[in-house]
C-alpha cells in the first residue's frame, strides 16, 4: 500500500506511453491510446531506450516499479528476473538506495539493459547478468525479487504476438518461476510479480505450495466502466498473513488520470 491511501485504483491502458504529453481538457492531463512506436521513452529522473527489446514499456510495467519502489527502501538488495529494458529497476534504483541486480536470458534485450544502466545515475548500484534464471548461480541472495513475466496463452493479444512468444521456448512459466524465486531469496525478504487477473488465484496456489503467503494484493482496471485486467501480488514466508485488496482505476470517466494513478506516478512520468 502506498502510504496514505486507505485503497487504490488504477486503469492502465498498454496503448499508453508515459513520455507522450497528455491531451488537456479543462487542464486536466488526458490518457491516449494512441499508439506511440517511439524507440525511447523518457521518465523524469532517467531514460529507456527500447528498440532493441521486444517487451516495451508500458503502463502495467510502471504501474509495478511504482507500487513497490514505495515498499523497499528498508532493503539492501534486489533481483529482477526477466529484466528487459531495465524499467524496473531504475523505477526501483530511484527510490531505494539498494544494490539491485537483474537477469535477461534474450541477448538483444541484455544489450539494451546494459546501455540503459550505462546512461542513469544510480549505474554503481546497478548490475545485469545474461543467462538463463532457471540455472542462473546469482552471487548472493535477496531481500526483495520483483518479476513481469510475459503473458501466456489466451493473454496473447494478437497472432503475430504469439508467433513471437512460441519462438521464444526458453521463457520462464509460473510453474518454473517460483523456485527461482524461492532459492535466491533471503529467508526474511519478499517478491511481487504482475499477472493478468484472471490467473491471480492460480498462481496463488502455486505460491502456497512453495511456502510463501500472500501479503497484498492490488487489482488494477482501466477505467470505472472496465472488469478487472491485472493483479499485482506481494508475498513473503512469514506465514498466516491478513492479505488486504487494493483496488487502483487508471483513468476516470472523463479521460484524465485519477488521483490515485496521479499520486502512485507522479514522481516518474512526464507532464503529472
């Protein structure tokens, strides 16, 4: 939870890009969905350059690094499995003074979080490794791992999207997440992960068998009209946990960003 917000609600549009200047009406800051091929997207504080890198940013991914960056500073070390871009762990790198590592198995996507490391300035405290998590010695054990697997089956939005994932066979499944999880992470820490919603329960199952227990969850919609579409989820070993629901819309009805999406955001994207 994000200190002051008794609950949440966010709506994320994948359309949306956080370095476009939002459309004003009565000067209030409008979400798009236009689509924006930009190679590089500009925060506040740092760049991505994503050109290279087949998983771009988008507001599901921000909406992640700002939920926990607000969650971490007490922690030393992090771990981002499947790291892309690097968007996570400069989001985190802002506001946690932590040593933050991160793992990306696609070679492509290892040479563009290098160079996006290479150009913030947090890179001391930065470090990315090329290889496979699932055999992956890391050299130390965290106290917080964060995760954006890629979507899976009927998540896919398109042919051509799931054309590029069947060629991708060495991605990590849920099922093989966890015990990565679950062996490089220091006995007191925790991790979040971003699903789709309707695969939250699944995957909390799945968590229970490895001994791990749920300590939040946020579920995220687009705007007061839309069903649910994500779930961000936060787990620890402690176990027997009160695990409260959070609720975040990103848009209201008038097009512009709620308040809440406002507050969660602000500190990154341009224009908020």
């Amino acid at each position: 939870m994000v200190p002051g917000f008794a609950s949440m609600r966010q709506v994320a549009d994948k359309n949306d890009r956080p370095n476009e200047k939002p459309q004003t009406i009565n000067n209030k800051p409008q979400t798009t969905n236009r689509f924006m091929a930009n190679s590089y997207f500009q925060f506040k504080q740092f760049t991505i350059h994503q050109d290279q890198c087949a998983m771009k940013v988008c507001t599901d991914a921000c909406t992640l690094g700002a939920w926990f960056a607000a969650k971490i500073p007490q922690y030393s070390t992090v771990l981002d499995i499947g790291s892309g871009t690097g968007l996570l762990m400069m989001m985190l790198a802002q506001r946690a003074e932590a040593e933050i590592h991160g793992i990306e198995i696609d070679l492509g996507a290892f040479k563009q979080l290098k160079e996006n490391i290479g150009q913030n300035g947090w890179k001391e405290r930065l470090k990315a490794f090329p290889g496979d998590a699932r055999s992956f010695r890391f050299p130390l054990k965290y106290d917080f791992i964060i995760s954006n697997p890629p979507f899976f089956e009927d998540d896919l939005q398109s042919a051509s999207e799931g054309e590029q994932i069947a060629k991708h066979s060495k991605l990590l499944t849920l099922d093989e997440l966890l015990p990565v999880i679950s062996n490089n992470l220091q006995p007191h820490g925790s991790f979040g992960i971003l699903l789709p919603y309707h695969r939250w329960e699944y995957f909390n199952n799945l968590a229970a068998y490895h001994n791990f227990s749920l300590i939040e969850k946020l579920f995220i919609k687009q705007s007061p009209r839309h069903s649910f579409f994500r779930a961000i989820l936060h787990y620890c070993r402690t176990p027997d946990h009160f695990a409260p629901t959070f609720e975040l819309t990103i848009q209201q009805e008038d097009g512009s960003y709620t308040p809440e999406f406002v507050e969660l955001l602000k500190d990154y994207y341009l224009y908020l």
